[in-house]
C-alpha cells in the first residue's frame, strides 16, 4: 500500500482534489471527517474535552464555536486540546488503513507539515493556486471575513515552502488541469512505486 500524504492551504482546492484520487480509485482518509467524528455523540474526543472544559460540550457533541471561545481564552488550552485530540486521530487513520485494500491511500490532511505528518507517508502532494484565486474562493463560500483568513494563512507554513517541501504539486486552476495532474501521479505511483 502506498501512503499519500494530500496538503494544501485554505482555499486551495483540496477536498475536490482529493475526490479526483477518490475517483482513480484510491481510497481517501480525511483527517477533518476524523475530528468531525471524535467531536460527534459519542466520539471518543467528547468525555476527555468534557473533563477539561466542561462548556464546550452541548447537547453531547463538541461545540466547535465554544471550543474556539475556549482557545482564544486561554493561550494553554490548544496545546491541552492537541494532547487529547492528536492521538484519537491517529488511532481513526490507523484502523483506517488496517481495513482498507487500496493499493494507494489518500491521507488528507490539512496541517501535514505543521503536524511533521509527512514523516508518515510514502509522498507528499501539495494542491496550489495563485494567492489572489485562494482568497476569491474562500471568501466567495461567505463563512468568514478577510481578517478569519489571513488569521488562518498566518497559522500554516507558506504555501511556497509547502510546495517546495512536496513530492508533487498539483496547480488547481481548473478542475480540467488538477484532474489531468492527478491520473499523471496515480499512473506514475502505479507504474513504479506499487510494483518495485
């Protein structure tokens, strides 16, 4: 089984990317679907949380609302949230791939280099788009403000050193070209990389 690591900034285009591996017949592990998961009823994430901040639990599912509250509150709580919620992760990826019978494996996840996840996989893939086209997108979706996302971007590596730091770079300009980009690397992985 080959381990793709998928990255990319906010606005770059990375879960329609991702579904285009989807589509080649890769199988695609979303660590934001994960943490969906541990902040859901019943997640494993919520007693852990619960015992530590009491107020971000409601109606038993994570309030991701209060949990923001909670983080910009107090400058330790991220570091204590990360402690709780970074293993549940891996545990979710781990019984992920213990079950799947691709022969390549998607793992997207956003924060991949900030996390040191690349260590994790065989190669990374980094989707890009000019800085002006990621900014109309995200606005565009009207969830957040210009201060939100350049909040975000001051969060995550630069994009250039992402891509420089990637073993492919996919240009997510239009759906045509990103789609084109990806057979070529999951041709490529399967020519060389899952016969060797």
């Amino acid at each position: 089984m080959f381990r793709i690591g998928l990255t990319g900034s906010i606005g770059m285009g990375k879960s329609t990317t991702a579904q285009m591996f989807v589509d080649e017949g890769c199988a695609l592990w979303d660590a934001d679907a994960a943490v969906h998961r541990l902040y859901a009823e019943g997640g494993a994430a919520v007693v852990p949380l619960a015992q530590l901040f009491p107020e971000v639990v409601q109606e038993g599912v994570i309030a991701r609302d209060a949990l923001r509250a909670v983080i910009a509150r107090d400058p330790g709580a991220l570091g204590a949230i990360e402690k709780i919620v970074h293993p549940l992760v891996a545990k979710d990826r781990a019984d992920f791939m213990a079950v799947t019978d691709a022969d390549i494996v998607v793992l997207d996840i956003p924060l991949l280099f900030e996390t040191g996840g690349e260590a994790q996989v065989d190669a990374v893939v980094c989707v890009s788009v000019e800085p002006e086209v990621q900014k109309a997108r995200v606005l565009a979706r009207g969830t957040m403000q210009e201060a939100d996302f350049d909040r975000i971007l001051a969060k995550q590596i630069p994009n250039a050193e992402k891509c420089a730091r990637s073993d492919y770079v996919i240009q997510t300009d239009t759906l045509e070209h990103a789609r084109a980009q990806v057979q070529d690397i999951v041709r490529q992985i399967r020519e060389t990389k899952t016969h060797a």
